[in-house]
C-alpha cells in the first residue's frame, strides 16, 4: 500500500506542474521555437492571468531566442580556436544574421518581461523572479557592437541600425539598471562612436526619433561631440517646409546657443534659416549680434561679407572679408571671395595706376587661395585668378598664361 501511495504522489505532482498556468501561458510554454512561442504570446497576451504569467512568457522567449543564440555564438568560438590552432578546415559554417537577431529578440522579451515582473503581485507586493537576466545578457547586448559592424561590412544598412539601435536602446533600459559602472565604463571607448554612426543611419532611414536619441548618446562622448552636434543640427532642421516651420527651428537653434554661446556652427545655421525664408534683416541682426560679443568672429565677418556680396554692395564686402581673412589667413574659401571681389573693383576702376594696384591685392588673394588648396577642393579659384593676371599684366604675358593653365 505504501509503494502505491509514493506512486500516487509521484503522479500528482507530474500531472500538477503547470496546475497553476492558465491555458493559454501551457501552449506559450511547450512551444518549441522562438517564432512560435512569439506568435502564441502576442495572440494571447490580454489572455494570461497576471503580470506573473506574462514575465514569465516573456521569459520563455528570452529562453527559445538564447538557444539559438548559444548554438551559434559556440560554432563562432570553436572556429576562433581553430584558426589559432592552424586548423581553420575543421571551420563550421554558422548562422550570423540568425545569431543577432537572435540576440535582438532576446533582449527584446527580456524587457517585456522585466517590465511585468516588477509589478505588483495580488498581495500588493514585487517579487522578481528574473533578476538574473541583467547579468546574463549583458555579454549579449555588447556582442551586437560586432553584430552591426558585421552588417555594415555587407552593407545591410537595416540590420546594422537594428543591432546598434538594440545596443544603445538596451542599455539604458530597466533591464540594465541594475549593472555596475564599471561594466558600463568599459565600454565607454566606442560606446560614442557607435551612437554617432547608428544616428546617421537612423537618420538616413528618416527615423528621426531614433535619430535624436542616439545622437544625444553620442554627445556625451567627447570625441564624438563636435560630429555629433553638427548630425544634430541637421536632423533638427530635416524637412522644413513651412515659414512656421524655420520659425520652430530657429526657436531650437536659439535654445542651444543658450547653452553653447560660442557654438559658430549654430550661428551659420541660424543666419541661413533667415537668409533662406527671405527675411535679411533678421539674418543680418544674428550676425551683428555675434560681433557685438566678438568682433573677431570668422562665421560673423564671412557671413556678413557674403551677403554684402550677394546685395552687391563691394565695399562692405571687401570690409568684412578683409577682417575675416585677418581672423583666418588660412582659409582658402574666403581668400577667393575677397580676391574676386577685387578683381570686380579693379575691372571697375578708370584710373591706370590705382586699378593696377587693386589688382595685385587680388591676386595676392587668389594666390593664396591656390597655395592654401591646389587641387580646387573647397574652392574653385581658377578662373576668378586669370581674370586677375588677364586685367594686371594682358593676355600676353606669361604669368597670365601660366594662370590661364588653372582657369
């Protein structure tokens, strides 16, 4: 009697294991695959009983997505060893986009299912059960740095964001709240880099919310910062259309160079979005307003210079492109504005001697410009600079016949 009770026990307790599931968190559970146990839990979730059942769905999926994931990071191990051992012909082929999308659902479900285990339970008190998962898939979420360099070299410009854009979004996430600074810090040397490029490529796929997430990573970086806040820049002003809109992204301009005075990229953007919704006034009183609080500020004098040019008013022009050449002697974008902006005056002058010398001056400037950049890659000097030979010295003469060779 006493062997049939111990049976009778046994078989109690087998037929009660999931005696506290509902039905529709048993098939979540016995489904075999990752894709399935996903499609069950999504066509079910409002069906599980409570929070506790929905974490640990989730966590089934953290289970079926790490098995996959496991079976394919060993083969890329195993065939590390082998390469260093000289024996690369024992290589396996292995599964790389399967293994970090792997990876990607993995972490995925780990969230949902941290999110439902830190609920309460019906006694009103949080109890996790899954604490574990923070330190488990760490290695995981830091393995999709290679996933996304992987893409990249495949060009697979999707992929690449999915497994950069899980890396940083995982990170910050309630999954890993519980993870020290000292892992964190570790990867602080590419952490930066990584959100820049995964920005431009959220950008370029016109996630614009990804976007700005990743390039606010990225600023933190102090290496990356000035890329960064350029990329920034450009996503704020991404798709304006509108007077209202310029209006709302000079407002966003005008918030960061509270915050960044000294910021001359923000100054240019600023200048253009006014310039380019007509109102020059307003363009011109940015510049000014620069001035004020630096009279040496290149952006201002070049600014300033261009659009005196652009209003062909030639004496501002030479003024301030004089004063930014002083600022920068080194550039050789403004060296050929001011050289033909001479080159215009002197064609304009009557008289012989002073035109001569007017003319020099601009060759002295076009000459510069093409010692600073032989090869025309910021401006393109060339023709502007025979002009200048042709009206000092004739067509003749061999200094504008060699200038005639670059025009």
């Amino acid at each position: 009697m006493k062997k049939v009770m111990i049976a009778a026990v046994m078989l109690l307790g087998a037929s009660t294991t999931f005696a506290g599931d509902s039905e529709a968190l048993k098939q979540i559970l016995k489904a075999g695959t990752y894709a399935e146990a996903k499609a069950l839990l999504e066509q079910n979730l409002n069906n599980l009983a409570n929070a506790a059942e929905k974490a640990k769905a989730y966590n089934q999926l953290v289970e079926l997505a790490m098995n996959k994931y496991n079976n394919e990071s060993k083969i890329v191990t195993q065939n590390q060893m082998n390469d260093q051992l000289k024996q690369s012909d024992k290589n396996q082929a292995y599964d790389t986009i399967g293994m970090y999308n792997a990876a990607v659902d993995a972490l995925n479900a780990a969230q949902e299912c941290v999110k439902y285990d830190a609920e309460p339970n019906e006694k009103g008190k949080v109890k996790p059960k899954y604490t574990g998962l923070a330190d488990r898939l760490w290695p995981v979420h830091t393995d999709l740095v290679n996933g996304g360099q992987a893409a990249a070299q495949k060009q697979d410009a999707d992929n690449v964001l999915k497994y950069w854009g899980t890396f940083l979004d995982s990170e910050s996430s309630d999954l890993f709240k519980s993870i020290g600074e000292d892992k964190r810090k570790a990867e602080d040397s590419y952490r930066g880099q990584v959100a820049r490029f995964a920005a431009v490529y959220a950008y370029q796929a016109k996630k614009l919310d990804a976007a700005n997430r990743y390039v606010e990573v990225a600023m933190k970086d102090t290496a990356e910062f000035k890329n960064a806040f350029n990329l920034k820049l450009l996503i704020m002003g991404d798709g304006l259309k509108t007077k209202e809109d310029s209006l709302n992204y000079i407002g966003k301009l005008k918030e960061l160079q509270a915050q960044y005075p000294d910021n001359d990229v923000i100054l240019d953007k600023l200048y253009n979005t006014y310039s380019g919704m007509g109102d020059k006034a307003g363009a011109k009183q940015v510049l000014n307003d620069a001035l004020a609080k630096n009279p040496k500020n290149f952006v201002a004098l070049a600014d300033l210079g261009m659009l005196a040019i652009s209003e062909n008013n030639e004496k501002d022009a030479i003024h301030y492109l004089k004063l930014a050449v002083e600022v920068q002697p080194e550039n050789p974008i403004v060296h050929t504005y001011l050289g033909t902006v001479l080159n215009v005056k002197a064609s304009n002058e009557m008289v012989k001697a002073t035109r001569n010398v007017i003319f020099d001056e601009a060759i002295k400037h076009l000459d510069k410009a093409k010692e600073l950049d032989p090869n025309k890659q910021q401006a393109n000097w060339g023709y502007n600079r025979y002009q200048a030979y042709y009206g000092r010295y004739g067509e003749a003469d061999p200094r504008t016949k060699d200038a005639e060779l670059d025009k």
